[in-house]
C-alpha cells in the first residue's frame, strides 16, 4: 500500500467512525422522545393536564436537542466542502453577545453567567446568526465542560483594528499538546470529553464561520485552571481609518 492509499484509508476509517458516531448520538434523542410520548399517552387518557405540560416541555427539549444535532451535521459537511454561507450585514456584536448570554442564563440557571461589554464597539460587517451561533457555541462547551460551581464571563473589547469576544470559564482546562487539535473535527480530549456528548464538531464550525469573517479564533487555556476561547473580528475600513486617525496614526 503507497502513502495516499493509506491516507484514503485512514480518511474513510476516520468517515465511518464519525458517522457511527453520530448515528448514535442521533438515536439516543429520538429514542427518549418515543418514551416521552408513549407517557403522553397514557397522561391524554388520564386528562391530566399539568403533567400533559411537562411532557410537552421535556419533548420540546429533545427535539431541540435532535435539531441542534442536525444543523451541526449539516455545517460540519458544508464547511469541509467551503459551503457554509454567511450573510454580510452591519451588526452590533454587544447585541448579539447579549441575545446568548439571555438565552444561557435561562436555559441555565444554576450557572453564573455574566457579561463586560466595551459600550465603544462599533458596528461590524458578518453574519449575526452566525456569529451567535459561535457565542452560543462557546458558552454551551463552557458550560458542558464545567463541574461544580460553573462561573463563566463573556467580554467584548476593541484591540487595534478588530474586536475581541472572549468567553472565559473555571472548567478543567485543555492541554498545551491539545489546544490547537480542538479546533479540527471529530477531535475532543478524552479526559475531559468523556461523559459528555458532543460530535467533535462546535469548534470546526465556529473556526470556519470566524474564518469566514476574516477572524481568528483560539484558546488560552491552562489544565485545572479554565480556559478562556476568544475569537476577533476587523473592523470595516471606514471604522478603522477614523480609529487610526483619532488614535493618531
Ligand atoms: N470550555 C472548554 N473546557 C474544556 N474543554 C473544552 C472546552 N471547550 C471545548 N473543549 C474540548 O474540545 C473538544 C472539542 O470541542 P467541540 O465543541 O468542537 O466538540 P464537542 O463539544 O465535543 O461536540 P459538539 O460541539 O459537536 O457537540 C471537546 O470535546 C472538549 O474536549
Ligand atoms: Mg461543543
């Protein structure tokens, strides 16, 4: 066997060890949906409607749970094949890191979730779905990956010509040898990813949508005390040309 049959292999081991992978990841909300709708039947026969409610409610999650799934199936196929598409817009990035730290709050209650926001950040051109879609992204891996008392703080500040977005948590850490290789799919550090479920691909996703952007993303992270994942966004030019000229360059 030459090297490219044995990069071809090693590809097709890598394809088929993720769609097994995510094969079972896709069952296991369904299956917990047909229990819960199973019990919704036998409630409907009973006409009881408070717990006819929470059954509705606990449904509701795992179907958000199977669409989540999905659309990072489809994103994680879409950006290795350069077909994620953004919509560029102006966009005020303190908004949408407000609108995800909202939704982290509620869906997460025992968590302290708070945000610094620099109120000087101005409009930014990129796709603010998808750019929510990366804050979300980071937030719920901080929050996976957290045990215990979860505190986790999301910042937005200016350096030079872009504008950083943070997301800082007192989870496990990442090790040094593994900092880079989350960002590849299908990657995650075994001893920390263990128990929770996830396909390995949030952070490919959130590299593609930011490289799109002509962002960076990355991690500054040390094992036992946190990590904190930032990524940058450019300021437009005219942005900047006023910025440079005030700054007196
Ligand atoms: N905040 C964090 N703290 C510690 N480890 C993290 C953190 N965020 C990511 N990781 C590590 O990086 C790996 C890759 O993260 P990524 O978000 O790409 O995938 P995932 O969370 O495993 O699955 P998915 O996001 O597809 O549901 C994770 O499995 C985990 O090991
Ligand atoms: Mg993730």
């Amino acid at each position: 066997m030459d090297n490219s049959q044995g990069t071809q292999a090693s590809d097709q081991k890598k394809y088929q060890d993720f769609l097994n992978m995510a094969a079972h990841e896709l069952r296991t909300p369904v299956a917990v949906l047909k229990a819960y709708l199973q019990m919704l039947e036998l409630q409907l026969n009973r006409e009881n409607h408070l717990s006819y409610i929470n059954t509705i409610e606990k449904m509701d999650l795992q179907l958000n749970k199977l669409l989540h799934l999905i659309s990072d199936l489809q994103d994680g196929v879409q950006a290795n094949s350069e077909e994620l598409h953004c919509l560029m817009n102006d966009f005020d990035i303190n908004d949408s890191v407000k609108v995800c730290c909202d939704s982290a709050k509620a869906a997460n209650p025992d968590c302290a979730i708070d945000h610094e926001l620099d109120e000087a950040c101005p409009a930014l051109k990129g796709d603010h779905d998808r750019i929510e879609q990366v804050i979300h992204n980071l937030i719920a891996n901080a929050i996976k990956y957290s045990k215990g008392n979860k505190i986790i703080k999301i910042r937005s500040f200016r350096d030079g010509s872009s504008i950083i977005v943070s997301v800082l948590d007192n989870g496990p850490g990442i090790p040094p040898d593994q900092q880079s290789k989350i960002f590849e799919q299908f990657y995650r550090v075994k001893t920390t990813a263990g128990h929770a479920g996830g396909l390995g691909l949030g952070l490919f996703i959130c590299q593609e949508i930011i490289r799109k952007h002509d962002g960076k993303i990355g991690v500054k992270s040390q094992e036992g005390q946190g990590s904190e994942f930032w990524f940058s966004l450019p300021v437009k030019s005219s942005e900047r040309q006023a910025f440079m000229a005030e700054a007196g360059y």
